[in-house]
C-alpha cells in the first residue's frame, strides 16, 4: 500500500509541478517584457529550472514506480484468481479468457490508471485557486467558476461512464460467445450457403459512445474556461490591467483543457475496475474433484458409461495398459465429452473401473488431457513446457522436445512465446501439447484432435510419437483424421453408435 501512496504522490506532484512551472513561467514572460531595467532574470530562470526538473524526476518516478506496482498487483489478483480455480473449471472458454487478461488487468490498473489522476486533479485544483486568491483575489471568483464546472463534468461523466460500460461488457460478452460458437463449427463452414460472422459493431459503437461523452464533457469545459477568460478580461480591475500577473489566471483558463483531458478522460478505468471486479467475484466456477492412484494403471473399464447432460447413448467397454482407443465421429458426434468425461473433467452416469476398483467422480491425479486448442502462456518455451511438470531439467525439456518433433526449438527454451514474443503456428501448438504429455509421464494421456492442422507428413511424424508411447500407457484419441501409421487397438465411431441406439429406439417403439 505505501508503494501505491508513493507512486500516487510522484503522479500528483508530477502533475502539480507542470501547473506551477505553466503560473511562473506566464508571470516571468509577462515580467521581462515589463520589467525596469536591473530586473533579475537570473533567479526566475533557476526556479523554472528546478520546477522542470522536478516535473521530469517525479514523471520518471511516477511511470517506474507505478508500473511497477501494476505488474506486482496484477500477479497478485491473478494469483488469487488461480488460487480459486484450483480443483475447479470454467464451464465457458470465453469467460476463462475474460477473467485472466481484462478483469484482471482493469483491476489491477485502478491505482495507476484512476486514483493517481484524481490525485493530481485534486492538488491541481487547489494550487491553482490558490494562486488566484494569493496573486489575484480579484478575478479568484472565476476560479471557483470553473471549480464548480470541472467537479459537476467529472461527476457526470464518472456515472455516465459506470452505467455505459455495463452495456459495453454486455456486448463484449456477446460478440465473445457468437464468435467462439462460430469457430467451434468452423469444420461445417464449407456446408453453409451464406455465412454471417459475428458482428462487433455494437461493442465498437459502444466503445465510441464512451470515448465520446469524456470529450464533448472536455469540450464543455474549455467553453466554459474561454468564457470566464473573456469576462476576467473584461471585468478586470484597473488596477491589474497592465500587471505580469494578469497572466496567471489567463495563461490556466486558456490550458484548462490540457490539464484536464488526462483525468477526465480516465473515468472509464473506473468503471472497468467496477466490472472487473464484479464479474471475478461472480465467476462461475465448477469444483473439480481429484483423487490419487496407488497402484499402476493395467486396465480400464466402462461399464454403462454415458456423459451427463449429453444425448449420448450408455456405452461399455474395456482397455489394457499399451493399447490405443480411437474415437471416431463427425463434429458435434460427442468425441470430445466422452473423452472429458472418461478424463473426469465433466461428470458422467455409470461407472468407471481402474484395475477392477470403482472411481469416484473428479480427475485422477497422474493423467493427461490435451485439449483440443492448446494453451500458450506469455512467457518463455520453458515455463510452457513446465506446466506438465514444474521440476523438469533443460536435459529432460530437451528430450520431450524431440520426442513431439520439436527439435528445431531445443535452443529455444529462453525464447518469450506468445502475442509479444514468437508466435507458434498451429501445427506447433499441437506438438507443444504432445510435448507436455511426454513431459507429465502419465499412464494415462486423453488426446483431442492431435493431427488437426498438421501436414501429411506431420501427422505421421506425430503418430510415430503416440505409438511409442502407447507402449507402456493408455491412449484416448479422439480426431476425424487417422492417419497410416497410427497403431488402433480399438475403434468406437460416435455416428455409427449414436445411430445404432436410434434404431434400437425406434424397434422398441
């Protein structure tokens, strides 16, 4: 907290020192234009110094600092939302993605995007109309004028900001959902006559809508700044006609703008802090059971197993230790809930059978499930390949690299992935996730379309990798592709399953 109130500082005397080096500086030019001979521009020239070296060490201060405690604020607030997701699962991929990166970043941002810019509105506010009241109480009476606008604008524009951006989130929200659901079907785009993707014109509008209230708020205001400076040039005592100081008040009606559109304009950090936290502190979250096995995986059975809120038909079967199950099925046949469900990770009826023994509900500790969009973390090859197993050596990394046909990246494990870094190419990610499957060691790997986007050449190098490792584990495979040189020992086709149960009904019918 007290590196906060430090930053905040910096941010307020940064901002404070500009406005008094602006008062100043107005005052000397007027004074040397002015001035009788023997004037000492010497000592006004040291004190604008001083002022602008001030403004530039807290400004430098201020960005260190302050970017500094936003990145240890947000590790922490991911933190604590990582804590929360332990043993658990977001049912929505897109509110995954939503609550680690903009959630997370807008409440993490408060200090630094808002606080510390009212903070330096505040003291800015002050020094100003203290100015005016100690150089020129006359026209002080202005001041207090655009006090008063600045302070109703900001309280507009603060509770126009909170409500719009709840209609921001919304269509935020929808455009997410539209477009995950479109690309979860993109296999089907080929069979659509006309394909309407999702529309972010009502997020963009809005997003418009908001930027546009702060700066016709913005204009407003440097209205009314320009009209007090025409009556404080028309009503001003005679007396400070022809004064350097006469300056002062001009020279911060005519910049009003300038040092009002920063702060103004950074209402919205706290509206978005408001929906970051409201929607982290609503997150929906399904509580993920885990057990441990002790004793080594030689078989699996299932026994009327059917995924629950699922129309799929009860199914049984039964696999060894080194055996390969391949599910089959166009999309949408299921093969991916089936094998989140024979993973624990979605709950199931039926039962499933390790060595004979009855598993309750949840994931076993010591299985794998590669997903069928991979993840990759900002950060290094390393720490993306330690997901599966934090304690890895680079020898045993390397090994794993090699093993999923990424031996070009071997040299590479200090190399920064993702959006800022090198982007791998969806083949990559593939054999990324076959790499950490290698690196878990699990006796039991549930993989989710591995060969899609891959070359021919690919998938057979990727399939010599699964077969090695088929040879002293369970692999569940689900894809459309099957490539050669794939070792099956099993095949379950959802379409023809599905199917069968259909006729079955329809006899007893």
């Amino acid at each position: 907290m007290k590196h906060n109130l430090l930053a905040t500082l910096l941010a307020a005397i940064h901002i404070a020192a500009g406005l008094i080096l602006l008062i100043f500086s107005s005052w000397f030019i007027a004074a040397c234009a002015i001035a009788a001979p023997g004037f000492n521009y010497m000592l006004p020239a040291v004190v604008i110094r001083a002022l602008a070296m001030i403004r530039i060490a807290s400004g430098y201060g201020q960005m260190w600092l302050g970017h500094k405690q936003l990145l240890e604020r947000l590790a922490a607030t991911r933190l604590t939302l990582f804590k929360r997701l332990h043993n658990s699962r977001l049912p929505q991929q897109d509110a995954n993605t939503e609550a680690l990166v903009q959630h997370t970043e807008a409440v993490a941002a408060l200090w630094v995007a808002w606080i510390s810019q009212q903070a330096g509105l505040v003291l800015t506010l002050l020094i100003s109309q203290l100015a005016l009241m100690w150089l020129t109480p006359a026209v002080a009476v202005y001041g207090w004028g655009l006090l008063m606008g600045v302070l109703l604008s900001f309280g507009w524009v603060c509770l126009k900001a909170l409500s719009d951006s709840e209609q921001l989130l919304q269509h935020k929200q929808r455009f997410r959902q539209q477009t995950n659901a479109q690309l979860s079907s993109c296999s089907l785009w080929h069979m659509q006559s006309e394909l309407h993707l999702a529309d972010a014109s009502a997020m963009w509008l809005a997003q418009q809508h908001i930027q546009n209230r702060a700066d016709h708020a913005l204009w407003r205001l440097h209205g009314v700044s320009l009209l007090l400076l025409i009556m404080v040039l028309y009503q001003a005592p005679a007396a400070l006609l022809g004064q350097a100081k006469l300056l002062i008040p001009v020279m911060l009606l005519l910049t009003a703008r300038d040092w009002l559109a920063g702060p103004l304009r950074s209402q919205q950090a706290l509206a978005d802090y408001r929906n970051g936290k409201t929607q982290l502190t609503h997150l929906a979250i399904q509580n993920v059971s885990q057990q441990t096995l002790d004793m080594p995986l030689e078989q699996i059975q299932l026994k009327a197993f059917q995924v629950s809120n699922r129309s799929l038909p009860p199914m049984s079967l039964s696999l060894q230790s080194g055996q390969l199950l391949l599910l089959q099925g166009g999309s949408g046949s299921g093969k991916t809930s089936l094998l989140q469900a024979l993973f624990g990770l979605i709950s199931y009826q039926g039962e499933r059978l390790i060595n004979g023994q009855t598993l309750t509900q949840g994931v076993v500790t010591g299985w794998y499930l590669a997903q069928q969009q991979p993840v990759c973390l900002a950060g290094s090859l390393r720490d993306n390949l330690q997901i599966a197993s934090a304690a890895a050596s680079d020898t045993k990394l390397i090994e794993v690299l090699r093993q999923a046909n990424l031996s070009h990246l071997e040299n590479a494990l200090d190399e920064w992935l993702g959006e800022t870094g090198r982007k791998l190419s969806g083949g990559e990610l593939k054999r990324l996730n076959l790499a950490r499957a290698w690196l878990s060691e699990a006796s039991l790997w549930c993989l989710d379309e591995p060969f899609e986007g891959l070359d021919s050449h690919q998938q057979q190098l990727m399939a010599d990798s699964i077969n090695r490792a088929a040879a002293n584990r369970i692999i569940v495979l689900a894809s459309h592709l099957r490539p050669t040189n794939l070792n099956v020992s099993q095949t379950l086709d959802m379409d023809k399953l599905i199917e069968a149960n259909a006729r079955a009904g329809r006899k007893v019918s």
